[in-house]
C-alpha cells in the first residue's frame, strides 16, 4: 500500500548509454550512484589506487522483470487456451531482446558498476536481505585486514518497488496492510512497508588513509553473525539477535555499557521487533535504561538489502554530528521496551560507539559496531 521510492534517477541523469542501459533497472542505477558519490567522497578520483587493489562487495535482493519486456512474445504465444509453449519457444520468443535475460542475473548491475569505475579487485555479491550489506561490509574490513585489497568499496541496494517485490513482502507477513505507518518498537505496531535506496562505504586501514591524505569519518571495531529460525516465523530468533551483538561486542573488547547507542533492525512487525526487544533486553542488561535506539525506517522505508548499509552512514552522522533523529511514528512505545527510543525531538547525546543491527527474514543476524574517532573532517 505504501512504499518510499526514489524518483528521478535514470540512465540520463548517469550518463549511461542507452546501449548499456537495456540491462539496467532503478536498483542498478541506485548502486551505480552510491557507489560514484563513495569512490569520489575517499579521493580515489584524485588519490587513486591500482584498480586490482580496489575491492567491491554490494548486497543484492531480487530483480524483478519489466512487463512490457515479455509482452510481444506472449501476445504472438496467445491462443483462446492461453499461452502455446511450442508456439512461444519456435519463434515468437525472439521478439524478446537478446539481453533480456541478463538484467534477471542481480550480479549483472554489480558487474557494470565495477566496470564503471575501473575496479579490478576482490569482489563478492551477497544476498537477498538486510543481513547481506552487513555482510558486505564485513568482508571488506576482513580483506583490507588481510592485505588482500587497499581499499574496498562495500554497502548494498534495494529492490525495484514493484507488484513483485510487494507480493513477496506481503508473502512473507511482513508489510502494514492496514494504514501507511511503520512503527518500530511502536505499541500499536502492524508492519512494514518498502523503500527503495543504496548505500556505500569505502573501507581501507587507517594508516593506508593517512598515507593517501584522506579524511575518515569511523571506525570498525567488531562485528558478529548468527542464524536461528522458528517454524511459521518472518524472523531471527531473540537469541540470534543476542549472539550476533554479544560477538560483535566481544570482538571489540567492549562491555555492553561502551554502546552509547543502537541502530536497531527495528522493521515494525510484531514478532520481528519483538525478539529484537528481548535480545537487547538480555544483552544490555545491566545498562539497558541508559541505551539509547533508532531505526530509519519509519522514515526510510525497508531497503532490503540496501538498508544496513544506509544504517551505517547514518551512524557515522550521528557520530560526527552527536544527534540522534526521532522515530516519530513509534509512539506510544511498546510497554514492554526498557531502553530509550528517540520518539520526538533530535535528541544529542553524542555518541561515541554505535552498535548496528540487521535481520533477515530467513533467520539470519548480523551486527556491527563503529566508532567516532579523534580525527574527523568530513
């Protein structure tokens, strides 16, 4: 019913020639945009590094097809019975564009954005859902580790916002079907509904940034993944979610009271923000009433696989400009919360570690803490 969608960005706003745009869709041109605006924002445009010691990883959900792109061949299929296979397969397929089937593959877009930029390196393509840009991110701060790779651009896009995509969300129980609000840790809540949006980091050493004369923005200091699902459920368990924060924050060698504030999964369905509830509630137990947490999509909308990559250039806001935005559309809170969800006006409170939060609906957690640093100019 409701859906927050990008307008206005097309292949002539990018510059793409037509030629390559025929197997190009809006999530393409999304993750082309993000990943510009992230390869020029750390100076790789004038402080270049070697194409091969360029890293990609981008989390991907579905493609779905454009009608008009079937149409011809399943009119000239037609028959009072419905569609004739032998006549579609023998001839009338072929007034369907050779390409077409590569815009199916959601690699396909990745592969034209690397070679957009020139980036020869590591490269990996995750999926299908807000777990899978966390993932991204991760394996970018493992490969820079590693040596495997100076720099890597790493984040994620959603899906096209379309009849499909709706079908699937609303297959999975996951949307509001009765008015056009998300409400995460809301007491009233019902769902949620869809956004559409890339976001993309560029992940390198702080010493390789230095010697590049780049300015960073945070730090990476720990990250922890978990899987457990129910039967009949939408979600991650509570302890999924548990595990998932406790590695992170056991990989950082940090305390639950060293978190200053979460960027929550928080989606607005019942169960999901539910075991998202008792998962902080358990871990963050002895600072529970101190915490602090956000989730963007009461604003955003569900980005899918481009969501937590957006949650993570958030955080990197909140940490340089120390205010936390409100979740207006959560109020009256759930009675059950212990911790402080931002309901009404930006609230600064400065924070210095951020730990962030994604879900699938498989059953997968994934969780990730960065860090204000000392040095911060952009």
């Amino acid at each position: 019913k409701s859906a927050a969608q990008v307008q206005g960005l097309g292949p002539e706003e990018l510059g793409v020639h037509p030629r390559d745009s025929r197997i190009m869709d809006k999530h393409a041109f999304m993750l082309l945009k993000a990943t510009r605006d992230a390869f020029r924002q750390s100076s790789l445009d004038t402080s270049p590094v070697e194409p091969e010691e360029i890293g990609y990883f981008a989390a991907m959900g579905m493609v779905d097809y454009n009608t008009e792109d079937l149409l011809p061949a399943v009119i000239k299929s037609l028959t009072d019975k419905g569609v004739d296979y032998d006549s579609f397969f023998s001839g009338a397929y072929q007034d369907i564009h050779p390409l077409w089937p590569l815009s199916m593959l959601n690699n396909i877009s990745f592969c034209q954005v690397a070679i957009d930029l020139g980036i020869k390196g590591e490269n990996a393509t995750f999926a299908p859902h807000s777990d899978s840009a966390l993932q991204s991110i991760i394996e970018a701060y493992n490969t820079v580790r590693e040596g495997k790779a100076k720099v890597v651009l790493a984040g994620g896009v959603s899906e096209k916002v379309s009849p499909f995509s709706l079908a699937r969300a609303s297959l999975f129980g996951i949307l509001n079907i009765n008015n056009d609000l998300c409400s995460p840790f809301g007491r009233d809540r019902e769902g949620t509904f869809l956004g559409e949006g890339s976001g993309v980091v560029t992940v390198e050493l702080r010493s390789a940034a230095e010697k590049r004369q780049v300015d960073y923005v945070a730090e990476i200091s720990g990250y922890g993944s978990s899987f457990e699902s129910e039967e009949g459920s939408n979600c991650a368990t509570s302890k999924a979610v548990s595990e998932s924060m406790e590695q992170a924050l056991e990989k950082a060698k940090l305390n639950p009271s060293d978190i200053n504030l979460i960027i929550a999964h928080g989606d607005g369905t019942p169960e999901g923000d539910n075991n998202e509830i008792e998962a902080i509630h358990q871990t963050f137990a002895k600072c529970v009433s101190d915490l602090h947490v956000f989730s963007s999509k009461a604003s955003l909308g569900h980005m899918l696989s481009g969501a937590s990559s957006a949650d993570v250039i958030l955080g990197t806001q909140m940490l340089n400009h120390g205010i936390i935005p409100p979740v207006s559309a959560s109020m009256p809170v759930d009675d059950s919360v212990k911790f402080n969800v931002v309901t009404e006006l930006n609230r600064e409170i400065n924070p210095t570690r951020i730990l962030i939060n994604a879900q699938s609906y498989e059953g997968q957690s994934s969780s990730l803490i960065i860090n204000r640093l000392d040095r911060q100019t952009k």
